[in-house]
C-alpha cells in the first residue's frame, strides 16, 4: 500500500532545477562518509567473516523487532498524519503485560494445568502463543482508549495539538509504569514463557550446551531469533492481506488518501481509524513481547528507544509506506549491529540519529515514499 | 463539553488519589519545620523506585531497623530518633530535590544516603554547603568525601569501602586466586562507580603483569550485548569484569551464557542484590562488604534482628543483603557519634566520627583522614543457584 505524503514536504520539487551554489560540500560530504562505512564494513568482512556474520544476525534480529514497531507509526501517520510518539509505550506494555502473565499469574502453563496430558512441547506452545495474544489484546484496548480519549478530540485542531497530546501520553504511560504498584522492586529477571535455545553454526548445526563455549569462528543463533524473523514476516503477509483485500483495507486507503470524501461514499471514517490505531497496537504487542522475551529486561522506559528508532526506520523507508517500514527497519537494524561491532555500542544511538538527520537532509520522503502529489 | 468536563473531574480525581498513595512513611512530614527539641530528626535518601529499587528498600529497612532500635533503647541522650524517608531515585536530579527538601523543608541535621555513587556526588555537594551531615552506606566514588583539591569534605563520610580499594582487590584476586592472565573488561562509561573500579581494576591489573586483551563500554539503557558478547569470545579472555549493578549483570550474564560463553565473570558489590539472577550469575564472584555466612557475633545478631522485623513474600525471615548492613552500619555509626558527642551540633558529632571505633556488622570501623572506613573486604561466589562465602581481604 502506499499512502499519499503529508502536504508539508520540504524537499526537492521537481529535482533537477537549479543547484544550490554550495551543494557540493554536502554531497561530497556524503560521499566521503558512504566510502568511510563501506571500508569499515568491508575490511571488518574480509577481516573476521564469522565475526561479522555474528553481528548481522544481531541486526536482523533488531531490525524485525523494529519493522513491527514501525508498522504502527506508518499506518497512523498515513491515516490521520500523526506522529504517535505514545507508540513506543504501546510496545512497552505488550512486554509488562507479558511479565504479568508469566511471572504473576502463571498462564503459561494453563495447558499443562488444564490438561496434564498434553506432551510438554505442545503445551508451551500453546501456553506461550496465549500469553503474546493476551498481551496483544490489552495493547489494543489501550491504543483504541487513548486514541478516543486522547486524539479523537483533536482531531480538527491543528496538528501540532495532536502531536503535543501524543508526547503527554507517551509520559504518561511511562511514568505511570515506574509507580511502585506496577514496577516493583521484584521485577528483574523477566521471566520468559518459554526456555531460550541456541544453535551455532560450523561444520554444521549444533546446539550449544551451558558451560561449553563453542569452538572459535562458531556463528551462533537462537530460537528467540528465528521466532522474531517468522513472526515480524507473518505480520508483513497479514498486513498486505489486510491493506489489499479486505473491505477494512479498501476504506483504511480510502481513508489516508481523502478523509472527508471517504465519509462522503459511506465509510466510516471513526472506526477506520480506531481499527488502524488496533491493528498498529497489535504489532507492538507482539513485538514487546518477543523483546522482552529476547533481552529478558523489562523496565518503564523500554519503550523509549526502541520506539524512536523504529519511527526512524518509518521515515527512513517512507513514512506511510508498509514496505517500507519493513525496509527501513532491516536498514537500522543493521546500522545498529555494526556501530556496536565494528565502533562502540554507546555510539549506536548516535548513528541511529545521524541517520534520521541525513534521511530529512537528503531524502525527505524516504527510500518508497514518492514526490508530493498535488491534491485538487 | 460536558462529556469532557466529567472527564476532566475523573482526572483530577485520579491525580488527587495518586498523590495520597505513597503517604505511607512520612508521615514525619507533618510537624515540618524547627525540630523541637526532644527528638533528631534523621534524612533518609533511598531509591525506592527505577531500575536499582531493590538497593533503596534493602538500604531503607538496614537503617531503620537501627533506628528502632535505639528509639527502644530510648533514643539518643533521650531524645528520639525521627527518620524521614524519601525517593532519590539513584540519580542526581531527583536526588538533590529530596535532599533539599529533607534540609530546607524538615530542618534535618543529619542525612543517611543517597545509594547510587553518581546521586550521591551531587548530594555531598549541597551537604557541604548547607552545613549538614551525611554518610552514605553505600556511595563507593572516591570522589564523593574529597574535594577538588584531595582534601576531606567536611561534613560528609561513608560506610563502605571505596572504588579504589575494591577494584584494587577484584583485580588482586583474579590474579592471584584465580590465576587469570588475561582480562576483558567491560564499562558503563557513563557510571562513576563502574568508571571507578573499572579503572583501578585496569592499573592494578597491569602492575601485576596481566595483559588486557579487550575493553567494551555499554550505557545503562543496552540491553542487547550480542555484540560486546560476540568480541569477548573473539578475544578469548580468561576473565571478564563487570562492576556494574545486578541489572546489567543479569542481561549481560544471561545473554552469554546463551551464547555458551564459559568464562568467569569478576564484579563489585554492585552485583549484590535479591534480584540477581542466580542462573545467569553461576561461575561469577564479587567483591562485597559482607556477607551472612561470615561468622562474628555481630552477624549473627543481625541477621536475627533483620528476620525478626522483615519477612519476604512466602512470610520466612528475610535474609540481610549488604546494603542492609551497610544502612545498619551506617545508622549505626551515626547514632553512636551523636551519643559521644552528646549535643545535636554538627561539628561535634563530626569530630566523634572521626574518632569511632565502632564494632559493626560489616567489620570493626575506624574512619581516615579522608573519611573513609577501614575495615575488612569479603569476596563472594555465585555457584549452583547460591551465593557463597569465598575469602575475607584485610585492608
């Protein structure tokens, strides 16, 4: 789906005019920077290949996780051209409620408990899809609640309004998280629903055993890994379906492209736009919970960095572009993988923002997004 | 409108409740103002919410057990012990404020706290100016008792050893006992205290001949490591350390261990915590200030006493962390300076500090010129889900 663009663009109309007199420093600029990334991350693979394998997988891990944060920001600005800035919390939550099913009430081990026959595989299936679908219901009554209480009456005041309240929410939510009733002392380790397995790769696949440090060159990854890659593709496919085929998905671009003709052929425009807000949640959900599950950390802020650098992968692909979020999201991923690697991890949040900077500078509309169309 | 109006009473509602919740502890607050005169009014600096909370309610309960303690004793010289308890969060921002409200708003005389190394920095500074006297249990930064200048602040004293002994003797360890020549180390560069042990770690590990193969640094909000994870196998040390708080080290451990990394891991007494994940943490050791295998009268008196008071979930008796020994040390040491000096005057009491002598759970304590204690340093394991005893370092 591709969502027409916001009406403020900065850019470059109609391109190829007339160059600004100094725009060489800055492409030049560019240049040298592109050769510096390329010859960092060219001699790192020639250097130590595995080493480097290793921190590809860590980016791609990031980067799914990513790519289904950043769905939400792209549908909501493509439907009511707001940045919501609470989507990182949204994300956050799916993790704390996750917690609390798992480390308080237990649920995970409902099947076993209502059928101490089932084989103990299936059972944690079962008891851990559960827990993420909880955890993704709740995100979803939480975005539709402050989309109606929070947005909805803004939504004819100036869009600033709107992206003011989404920061107020976003602090809200945060802070409300650190009370000591919901984040008490005990909190730490996150407990997952289900045990962490890693393989590692030479000659071969092997598991890898507690207390044996595989042997040197070993490229390892785990079942966390692998359940992150398949859920974050599954959420692209459901996506697409649900954008291209359905009735819902009609109206939703009906919706993004013209809202007050939308209303006029009939949709209703309320519902479409708290079934973005649902659906955008329901990703967040997953992904907080497979986070959490991943880094086994859950704190009041978790949501903060993950959620702007999932917004960063959005403009990078092209905000209001569903491919894109997808694109822009492997994109950070990657770039944070390698800062950690091959320059220090501290820095990694340094680069994710670099790279916002030289998106807007560069690109505005991001890699899938498209030039302004005029509207009639 | 009036849909919104309902609304923004609800609101307002739920503000009002929520500023009434955590009444619980201060109710001290009520009779603001000039102490009167049969009672010491005590500033109780703890995090009690945030990522380290657990050191603020561990910290809190050590020192108002001594608190209760002597208050059943009869106070002070009669007077009453009054502690006012509040949030520092372990960081700067919110530490000053409670520490300006405890001085300016409650009149105390006395501060117990900050935990945090990089909380209590700032908060030495306004108890400096402000005339006020504090020992933190738990602030281990050289910096904080020193001036720019090396000199001892005047008013400000700890219960703990400092950064410099404890990397000192992590790196002393590592080498002797365990017989690592190669290290790794990992650092929050953003951290004083990690900063701190990181650094005498670095030192003293060189001057004994041990060869650094790899440095990593993190900040506190990481919490993917595969990276840093990654470049430790690729180094191949023979010992890593990580002077950081249990959090990290739970990410940090747990992440290698999954990643099959089989190499011990060094820490501090950051590492010390109910929280610390036993699993993650197996192979591990620690330098800390106490520990409840220790056999001494002391400890065996308050481990009861701390059983006695708090329970944990299941209702047995808590077992003391040490930064509930620390808090109970350094109430302790506070109560026993006013009781020698015999009036409420901050100089005085100073001055008895700087004479104590005091027989205390974590150790016999004496302070320095530069207001430090000195006392023992005990080394911990982590092995087979427990935490055990390994050595006592003398200083």
């Amino acid at each position: 789906m591709q969502f027409p663009l916001s009406s403020s663009k900065p850019g470059i109309p109609g391109a190829v005019k007339k160059r600004a007199p100094l725009a060489w420093v800055g492409q030049s600029f560019l240049i040298i920077l592109a050769i510096i990334v390329v010859a960092i991350l060219g001699t790192n693979l020639v250097k130590d290949p595995s080493l480097f394998a290793q921190y590809f997988i860590s980016g791609l891990q990031l980067g799914f996780v990513y790519a289904m944060i950043a769905l939400g920001y792209t549908m909501v600005y493509g439907i009511v051209k707001l940045i919501n800035f609470a989507h990182g919390d949204v994300f956050m939550v799916g993790a704390f409620v996750s917690y609390y099913c798992v480390a308080r009430f237990q649920l995970h081990m409902w099947p076993l408990n209502v059928f101490p026959s089932m084989s103990v595989g299936l059972a944690t299936i079962l008891g851990s899809v559960s827990v993420i679908l909880i955890s993704m219901i709740v995100c979803v009554v939480l975005a539709v609640t402050i989309e109606k209480v929070a947005y909805k009456p803004l939504r004819d005041a100036p869009r600033i309004a709107a992206l003011i309240t989404a920061i107020g929410v976003s602090f809200f939510l945060e802070y409300f998280g650190a009370l000591s009733f919901v984040y008490t002392p005990r909190f730490i380790p996150y407990e997952r629903p289900f045990p962490v397995t890693a393989w590692y790769i030479q000659d071969g696949i092997h598991k890898v055993v507690a207390g044996v440090t595989p042997p040197a060159g070993a490229i390892t990854f785990s079942n966390i890994f692998l359940i992150i890659v398949v859920a974050s593709i599954i959420v692209q496919i459901v996506l697409q379906y649900l954008v291209r085929r359905t009735k819902m998905g009609i109206a939703m671009r009906a919706t993004s492209f013209d809202k007050a003709a939308a209303r006029l052929m009939g949709i209703n425009v309320d519902s479409v736009i708290s079934f973005t807000f649902a659906i955008g949640a329901a990703f967040a959900g997953l992904g907080g919970v497979l986070y959490a599950i991943a880094y086994s950390s859950i704190w009041a802020q978790l949501g903060i960095l993950p959620g702007l650098k999932a917004f960063i992968a959005a403009v990078l692909g092209g905000i209001g572009s569903i491919p894109g979020a997808l694109v822009g999201a492997l994109i950070m991923g990657q770039a944070e993988a390698m800062t950690m690697g091959f320059i220090s991890t501290p820095m990694r949040d340094a680069v994710a923002f670099t790279i916002l900077i030289l998106v807007l500078l560069v690109r505005p509309t991001g890699i899938f997004g498209e030039p302004e169309q005029e509207k009639a | 409108m009036r849909k919104l109006r309902i609304f923004s009473v609800l609101i307002l509602a739920v503000m009002i409740l929520a500023a009434c919740a955590p009444a619980g502890g201060s109710d001290a607050g009520d009779d603001a103002g000039s102490a009167s005169a049969g009672e010491i009014k005590v500033g109780v600096l703890v995090p009690l919410s945030g990522q380290v909370s657990t050191f603020g309610v561990s910290t809190r309960d050590g020192i108002l057990l001594a608190v209760n303690q002597w208050n059943e004793k009869g106070g002070i010289n009669g007077m009453k012990i009054v502690p006012i308890v509040e949030d520092g969060q372990c960081t700067p921002d919110p530490a000053v404020n409670a520490a300006n409200k405890v001085i300016d708003q409650d009149g105390v005389h006395y501060i117990l706290g900050e935990v945090c190394s990089k909380a209590v920095i700032p908060v030495s500074e306004i108890a400096s100016a402000k005339g006020v006297l504090m020992i933190t249990p738990t602030g281990t930064a050289d910096v904080i008792t020193l001036n720019a200048d090396g000199t001892a602040k005047p008013y400000v004293y700890r219960a703990c050893f400092n950064d410099s002994f404890q990397g000192a003797v992590g790196a002393a360890f590592a080498f002797d006992n365990l017989g690592a020549k190669k290290a790794f180390l990992m650092t929050d560069q953003a951290n004083d205290y990690v900063k701190g042990l990181s650094e005498t770690f670095k030192a003293t590990w060189l001057e004994k001949g041990g060869e650094v193969v790899g440095e990593a640094s993190y900040t506190s909000k990481d919490t993917d490591f595969s990276a840093i994870i990654a470049q430790i196998k690729d180094a191949n040390p023979d010992v890593v350390y990580l002077p950081d708080y249990y959090n990290i080290v739970n990410l940090v451990m747990k992440q290698a261990k999954e990643a099959g990394l089989n190499i011990p891991f060094v820490g501090g007494d950051g590492w010390d915590s109910s929280d610390l994940d036993l699993a993650a943490a197996d192979g591990g050791y620690f330098t800390n200030h106490y520990s409840p295998d220790i056999q001494s009268p002391e400890v065996t008196k308050f481990l009861a006493d701390y059983g006695a008071a708090y329970k944990d979930d299941t209702g047995n008796p808590k077992v003391p962390d040490a930064l509930a020994a620390l808090g109970y040390d350094a109430a302790n040491m506070l109560f026993t300076a006013i009781q020698t000096a015999g009036v409420d005057d901050v100089d005085k009491v100073a001055e008895a500090l700087d004479n104590i002598e005091l027989v205390a759970v974590s150790g016999t304590i004496t302070i320095d010129e530069f207001h430090n204690p000195v006392k023992d340093l005990t080394i911990l394991a982590v092995k087979d889900g427990k935490v055990n005893f390994e050595t006592v370092v003398k200083p």
